[in-house]
C-alpha cells in the first residue's frame, strides 16, 4: 500500500511540474488588477469539483486583496448573473472546456456585458470553453491518478495550484503587503501573525 501512496503522490507532483510556464499568468493577474482599480471584481465559476476549486480561488483572491466572487453557473441563468458588473471579469474553471452550464455562461455574460473579460483553466485548450475565452490557463491536462480514470483527482489538484500561482502573483503585482493584509483578516491565528508584522 505504502508503493501505491508514493506512485499517487508522484503523480501528483508530475502533474503540478507540468503545468505549462508559458501560460498568460502574468496577463490574467493584470486583467484582474484591472477590474479591481475600476471599482469592479473577479467572478469566478465552475461546476462539480471545479466549481469547489473557483470558491477556494475567489476566497483567496480576496484575501490578497482583490475583491472576488464565486457564482454558480446553474444559479446565473436564474437570476444572480445580475452580480456581474461592467467592470468585472469572468475566471471560468472547467477540465474538459465542455461543461454545458459553463459554456453557457459565456453568452450570457457576453450578452449583458458584451466586452467582459474572460479567462478560463482548462484540461482542454481547443475546447469550446477555450476558444471564447480571451486567456487561457492551461492546465497541461494530465491523467486521473483515480484508478478509473473518472474522478477529478490529478486535473482538480493542478487546478487549485494555478489559482495559487495567480493568487501569489496578484500579491506580487500589487505591492500587497502584511498590514494590508492584516486589514482584511482580523481573526484567528493568520490575522494575529498579520499584526505583528
């Protein structure tokens, strides 16, 4: 069991070293920096596992001070699309670049804000998601560790690195600093390190 852990956890780590270096992360930190100095935000959307990763990427986001948004896809085309403001710009996750509800949203998006920005990580860079989407962050699609080759295991991990390579690069390009941490996170341990500094 402990040879399977290691191949698991190898696999893992592969699949993070691969992630492309070429990526337009620097671009899609600077369009998120953007809509921040204009008063507006980062909606951030994805289904299943991806949509988990889009929440914990726009939690995180905001913590490094740049106002995000998680929004549902599915609860979008019923009413709370009216969260996305003229400003804002869209951070769509979708492994296979074909999820219906995210795709969708897409032309909802561009059919209320017709020149909102939109970045998207993806498995798939010729996806449908893909190609209308103005950056894409690719995730170098690597295999399933999940012995069946289904479950979101390997594509959702090196999703959740790249929003931390954008999280960190938003902290970097911004000049972001402890205090202004700090202004953010009062409680628990993190916000009493921040103090300190």
């Amino acid at each position: 069991m402990q040879n399977a852990i290691q191949s698991i956890l190898a696999a893992e780590a592969a699949a993070i070293q691969s992630i492309p270096l070429d990526n337009p992360f620097e671009p899609a930190v600077q369009r998120f920096l953007e809509s921040a100095r204009a008063g507006g935000k980062v909606v951030v959307s994805g289904v299943g596992k991806a949509g988990g990763i889009g929440a914990k990427i726009a939690t995180t986001l905001c913590s490094v001070g740049v106002p995000s948004i998680f929004l549902h896809p599915l609860e979008a085309q019923h009413g709370d699309l009216g969260v996305l403001g003229v400003h804002d710009c869209l951070l769509l996750i979708s492994n296979s670049g074909k999820t219906r509800e995210v795709v969708e949203l897409v032309h909802l998006a561009r059919s209320l804000h017709p020149d909102v920005r939109i970045i998207t990580i993806t498995g798939k860079r010729d996806s449908a998601l893909a190609t209308s989407s103005d950056l894409v962050l690719w995730t170098g699609d690597p295999a399933e560790v999940c012995p069946l080759g289904l479950a979101p295991t390997t594509s959702a991990t090196v999703m959740a690195v790249i929003g931390d390579v954008l999280a960190v690069l938003a902290v970097q390009l911004s000049g972001f600093t402890r205090q202004d941490y700090a202004l953010r996170h009062h409680a628990g341990y993190l916000g009493a390190v921040a103090k300190l500094g």
